[in-house]
C-alpha cells in the first residue's frame, strides 16, 4: 500500500489561529451506538446477538444484500418535553475505514460494543477495490487509476468487508469517504465540480456494491445491506470542497455532511438543506489555541506532521490530546449541550498514542447522565423529530454558554 500524501490546513481557534495538519490517512475511521442511561429523547437500542432481521435478498451481483431493518438501534426518537434537557450527543467517527492488520478496526468495535456506543466508519470506496483492478477509477482531474492513498493488499479488503459486516449488524453506521482523497494540486478535491463530485460518489456506490465483480470472491458473504440506502452522509478528503459537493448530497437524498473545518461547540444548522456537522475547535491543554476535534490535528501541532516523533514525549501528547477530546466534552456537557463530533483515522501515528486517547475519552464520557454516544445518522434521527422552536433556541446558546435560568426555563419559553 502507497503511502499517503498529507497537506496542512489553517484552523482558527477562538480568537487565537492555531495552524492545524489536516489530512486523511491510509488506514480506516469508525462510529459508536446509543450510550447507557438513556431517557425519553432518545431510549436505548436493543441488545442480543447481532443478526439480520430477515432472509438475506441478494442486491445486484450479491455484493450486498437486503437482510431488513438494522439490527441494535436506538428505539425511535420523540421530541424534548418542554422544559427538557437535551442529552449530550457524542459522535465518534472514522476516516476511510479500513483494516490494514494493526487490529484497530476490531478493537473500537469491542470498545463501542463494551460502552454501548455507536459510531461513524467512512468507508473509502477504493478500499474495496483490488489494486489489479485500479483502471476501473476515473477520479476527476486525475488520471485513471491514480489515489493519494494506497490501494489494500487482497487480504486487507477481505477484512475490511469482514468488520464493515460485523459493525453494520452491530448497529454502526456506514458512510463514505469518497476515494483517492486527493488534497492538493489541479487535481484537488476543492477543485472539484458538482457533477465531479456526483460520479466520485457513483463510483465509490459501485466499489462497494461491486466488490464481488470486481475481486471474484463470489464465495464471500455479502455486506448485508443495501448501501444506496444506507449511505446517507459522508466527510470530504482534508474536509475541503464541501460548497459543490452539498447541492449533490441534496440531490442523492443525503441527510448530513461532515466535512466542513473549523465548527464551533453549537447547535447545528442546515446548509443547502443538509446538516452541517463540522469537526469542531476545542480546547488544546497548555496551548494558547484550539484544535480541531481529530488525531491528525492534534498530531500536527504536537510532532509538526511526523507521525514518528520524539518517543520520550509521546506519554505527554497522549495525555495532552486525551484531555483535548475530554475538555472539549465537558466544555458542551456542562454548558450548551452542543453535539460533540470527533474524527479519528486507523493508526498508529507517533506510537498509537491517539487510538489510547480516544479510548480514554470514549470511557470517561461513556454511561453519564444524559450522554448519548450515536452515529451520525442516529443523531440526524433525532434532530429531525425536534420542535424547530426548540432547536432554534438551543442554536442561540455561544460556545459556553449556560441557558439562562437552567434548561427548564429556558427551553420552556421556546415553545
């Protein structure tokens, strides 16, 4: 597998600019289901093995197959009463999505089952493609054929289709990072048209319903569900181009983009009629700035873009990037509730002290009051069930900020 091209961005922090390496990665990105303690808003998922709820039905070449409604969901979600609190959403998510034999793709799917989470994989359409078959990619502006990250070996794709299986049945969602993850150049994704991004995603469908064509393992088991259902959001290479690719997101029916840079700790709104849920600037401990809420960032400030710095600081940065993810926690926890994204890569960037981080995060904010710990699906499921009322008051609400007399009076005057 090629290694990756990786090209930094500029992030302002509340007040202060903190220049923050963004970039995808060649290893995967994950998701976690429905936390503990649930109440009304948002009611616990069902337990058990899982399984499909119905009789495999075979979806074109068999790559995929409808098997019935996905199995450990939360139950549906109702409107806050008046005067309710809303829960603290939590989403963790991951980029790419692939397993590329460092055991992380398994291992975040043993801690959301352990912490009754769910999560966000970003599948990369191209992880599902054979390298023999790359001429089968005509990604814009570039020649056939060509990525910014590395195809997976045979024996990697046949385990990503295993954990991507086991993590849908499981209760994760599955949504998509395009391709080749192209940052820079002519080439570039924030080069990219409308009608670009609408066949980068065609073709990133047709890899994942295809894969069987495409490898010739007819003797595999299906992904078992019907992935132009499912796929209803996704996170752009780098977080760039999101301005062309939402009039197509709207168009194919999608619910919600991730790729926007920089978001604040509020309430989310609709862009072009599709939710906008940004990675977000967080407090960064001991610095005089804020970083984005994703182990690349956090990463370029600590080791400037080496992901094999100085080993005698990697205990310091793993705790400094922890108590990132849970200062940020607690900052929305304790104040406005804001939904709290987090977006993570498969990797073991500086000793994979960032996968120990956001183990550490996921297990302190795992089984709190009123903490939900959801896919982004998930979360869309219940913002579009709330009084627009009520959502408009919680978007009044500054990074920060307390409601005004507690959430009773305060949300009870919005309806």
């Amino acid at each position: 597998m090629r290694q990756l091209s990786r090209r930094g961005l500029l992030g302002l922090g509340a007040g202060a600019a903190a220049a923050v390496g963004l970039a995808a990665c060649k290893g995967g990105e994950g998701s976690a289901p429905a936390g503990k303690g649930q109440d009304a808003a948002m009611p616990g998922k069902g337990g058990g093995t899982p399984a499909p709820t119905a009789e495999a039905k075979p979806i074109g070449d068999g790559s995929t197959a409808d098997t019935g409604k996905q199995p450990n969901q939360p139950e549906k979600p109702v409107p806050l009463e008046p005067g309710q609190a809303p829960p603290q959403f939590v989403v963790f998510s991951w980029d790419g999505a692939g397993e590329v034999g460092n055991g992380l793709f398994p291992r975040f799917l043993k801690l959301a089952k352990e912490h009754d989470a769910a999560m966000t994989f970003f599948l990369s359409g191209l992880y599902l493609l054979p390298e023999s078959k790359a001429k089968l990619y005509k990604p814009p502006n570039n020649r056939v054929g060509a990525s910014d990250i590395g195809y997976l070996t045979d024996a990697h794709i046949k385990d990503t289709l295993k954990y991507v299986r086991q993590a849908w049945l499981e209760g994760h969602e599955i949504g998509t990072h395009f391709n080749g993850h192209f940052c820079a150049g002519s080439g570039s994704v924030a080069k990219w048209t409308p009608a670009q991004w609408e066949s980068e995603i065609d073709q990133a469908v047709k890899f994942v319903t295809e894969w069987k064509t495409n490898s010739g393992w007819t003797d595999l088991d299906p992904l078992p569900f019907d992935y132009k259902k499912e796929l209803v959001g996704g996170r752009t290479p780098c977080l760039l181009g999101q301005d062309n690719l939402l009039p197509i997101a709207k168009k194919l029916g999608w619910r919600y983009d991730a790729s926007s840079p920089g978001g604040r700790q509020m309430w989310p709104v609709k862009r072009g009629g599709v939710w906008d849920l940004p990675l977000q600037q967080i407090p960064f401990p001991g610095r005089g700035f804020e970083v984005l809420s994703m182990d690349y960032n956090m990463l370029a400030n600590q080791s400037k873009n080496s992901t094999k710095g100085m080993p005698s600081r990697y205990p310091e940065w793993r705790k400094q990037a922890a108590g990132a993810y849970i200062k940020g926690f607690q900052r929305a926890h304790e104040t406005n509730r804001a939904p709290f994204y987090i977006g993570n890569h498969f990797e073991q960037w500086n000793g994979g002290i960032y996968m120990d981080a956001v183990e550490e995060a996921l297990k302190h904010m795992a089984g709190k009051k009123d903490v939900r710990l959801v896919s982004f699906k998930q979360y869309c499921d219940w913002l579009d069930v709330q009084d627009p009322k009520v959502l408009a008051k919680l978007r009044k609400l500054e990074v920060g900020q307390k409601p005004t007399g507690g959430w009773n009076a305060y949300l009870k005057a919005a309806v």
